[in-house]
C-alpha cells in the first residue's frame, strides 16, 4: 500500500527536475532582456501540464505531490516567519536560499514595486509561494475536461 | 515516456547549457581574469566563506561622516566576505541618508548611521560634477522597492543588489565605475575604480 503511494507520487521528482531546470535557466536568462518573463511562461505551463498529466489520480496523491515539491520552500518560509532560521548556522541566507530556490517566478515578481511599505511585494510574495504554486499545481484537477483535450491529446492518453 | 513528456523534462537543461555557451562567449575575457567576481568568489568558497562576512566581529568603527556629499559612496566591510574586501555598498543622498538595497526591503532609503557598525568603512568620491551626481541620485531614487536579487546581472534594469544600483546609476549618466568590465559589480569594485577618490577610510585597505 505504502509503495503503491510512493509510487503515485514519482512525478514528484519531474517537478524537482523541471524546478532546478527552471532556477538555473531563467537565471542566465535575465542576462537577455525580457528573456526571463519567457522562461517564466514555459515554467509555469510546463508544472500545469505536470499537473494535467496526473488529472487521473486521486487528489490526495496530487495534494500530496505538491506538498513534496513545495517543501524547501515551506521549510524555509516557516523558519523565517518565525525567526528560527537565526538559530541555525548560515540562518541569516535562508532568505537568499528561498529567493534563489523560487528563481523561476521572480521574473513576475519583479515587475511589483511597492515602495512604501515596510517590507516590498515581493518579499512577502516570496514567503507566501510554497502556498501559491501548490495551489497552481492544483487548478489541474479544476480545469474542465475540455480544456486538456489537447494536452491529453498530445501525451495519447 | 513519449516525447513530449521528455521536452518537457529535458528543455531547461538543455536551455541552460545554450544559455552558459552564449553568455561564456560574450564575456570569455573574464575566464583567465583573477579580479573577476567569479574567481574572488571561488576562491572564497574553497577558504569555506559563502556569504557577506562574518557580523558577528563587533569590532566597529568611527569614520566621520561630516564630509559626506550626495552622490559618494559609502562602502562597508566584515572579514570573511566571500566576494571581496567590502560586504555592502550604498548612495549618499544628502541629510544623513543613503540609498541601498537589502534582500528583505529592496531598494531603499537608510541612514547613513549602520556604516559604522561594519569592521571596516570606506566613503569614495566619484570625479564627477554635480549635475552628474544629481541625476545618478535621481535615477537610483526610482528604482525604490524594486527586487533584490544577489547575483543579478549587470545588464538588466529589474533585479538590484546594493553595488549594481550604484554602478547603474552612474553608468546611466555614461560613468563606468566598473573598470573590470565583469558580469557582476562587488562593492570593492567602486574601491578599485579610477574614477573615484577615497574621502576615508577605516579598519584597513584591500590589497
């Protein structure tokens, strides 16, 4: 039972891949301007088509999925929130670590500017992105039959 | 596993390695260059530093401020900084204020008063009128909220860290403080530059 779990729950490590992929390209990308926000679409088209892919599943293996794929992310943020991360060694670049693990939507990111507020947009965004990329890894199972025709088309299922 | 599921898999990849082939070649005259960042910075992490110092040295010190003028350049300094002599670097604004970056407020306006609690500090001068200085001031001041991201590239004008917005501001009113030509701007790069004069300094020089 436990394995036929784990088993369920491989695609986890395409989105590992695909995420690490993502981190280091659209790193280099942002050399070239404007080249970033492009890798920024295809990632997030490529982990809602991973998402698709696993329609068929039950939807605690999907929640599951995401759970495990989020998880440097929640670990960092809840050490930070609560200022943990100052009780361990190198604490002080858990912040860098989040930012550079979340590389792939900063793009987006950075296109909000908010000035006057105690901390910017995109720092609290950052914190709050283990919860909104799983929630986007999710809108697979939300999406009507009718918009996967062509993705269930392409991967002949 | 069909082939689309593989594209999917391999993309990035192989979009990095595109990516590292063309940037490599636009800048290979880094490659065999010592003082680049890249090299400060491995030889850091073979020594076992990885990030701006160690703060926990509270050796401070007491550079004066009194001859501070907008648009120099304060750079402050821990041991242990993993790539070069100085950690931080900010834009002197006027009325004790400078502007500086930070990953947790971005782009933003601090007092001047911080700069002594690094180990060491330096206020550099750019040899510039003040015309100049005013609109690399103002250029810098638009930029406030914008992302920090700690390895962004020079040629971009939406990712900052504390020395690239100095370096951009100025390089906008066509001043390059970046004699290395290097992908990324440390704050000792401004140190090195020929076209700025140390006003002081404290706690030692770089080599």
């Amino acid at each position: 039972m436990l394995l036929k779990g784990v088993l369920q729950i491989r695609n986890v490590g395409r989105l590992y891949i695909i995420q690490l992929g993502a981190v280091f390209t659209v790193w280099l990308a942002s050399y070239f301007k404007g080249l970033d926000l492009v890798f920024f679409i295809l990632y997030i088209a490529f982990m809602l088509m991973e998402s698709i892919t696993n329609r068929h599943k039950k939807w605690l293996v999907a929640f599951t999925a995401a759970l495990i794929w989020q998880l440097p992310g929640i670990i960092l943020t809840l050490l930070i929130i609560t200022e943990l991360n100052y009780l361990m060694p190198g604490g002080e670049y858990y912040i860098f670590a989040m930012e550079l693990w979340y590389t792939p939507v900063i793009p987006l990111v950075s296109l909000i500017s908010t000035p006057f507020l105690p901390h910017p947009a995109y720092y609290n965004i950052l914190l709050m992105m283990p919860i909104i990329l799983s929630t986007y890894y999710l809108l697979g199972y939300a999406l009507p039959a009718g918009c996967v025709y062509f993705h269930n088309k392409m991967i002949r299922r | 596993m069909n082939i689309y599921r593989k594209i999917v898999l391999y993309i990035f990849p192989c979009l990095f390695l595109i990516l590292a082939v063309l940037i490599g070649t636009d800048n290979y005259h880094l490659l065999a260059e010592r003082k680049s960042v890249a090299f400060t910075y491995s030889q850091s992490f073979q020594e076992g530093h990885i990030g701006y110092g160690n703060q926990s040295v509270t050796e401070e010190n007491d550079i004066s401020f009194s001859e501070l003028e907008p648009g120099d350049i304060l750079l402050g300094g821990w041991p242990g900084c993993a790539y070069g002599y100085f950690s931080h670097a900010g834009l002197y604004l006027g009325n004790q204020e400078v502007l500086e970056s930070y990953i947790d407020t971005g782009v933003t306006v601090n007092s001047v008063a911080h700069y002594r609690d690094y180990t060491r500090a330096c206020i550099l001068r750019v040899k510039v009128d003040d015309k100049i200085k005013q609109r690399a001031i103002e250029y810098a001041l638009k930029q406030q909220g914008k992302i920090f991201y700690p390895v962004s590239f020079k040629n971009d004008e939406r990712y900052w860290n504390c020395s690239k917005i100095i370096w951009k501001a100025y390089q906008q009113q066509g001043i390059d403080l970046d004699a290395g030509n290097d992908l990324w701007i440390p704050p000792e790069a401004f140190y090195q530059s020929t076209r700025v004069e140390i006003i002081a300094i404290k706690g030692g020089a770089p080599n």
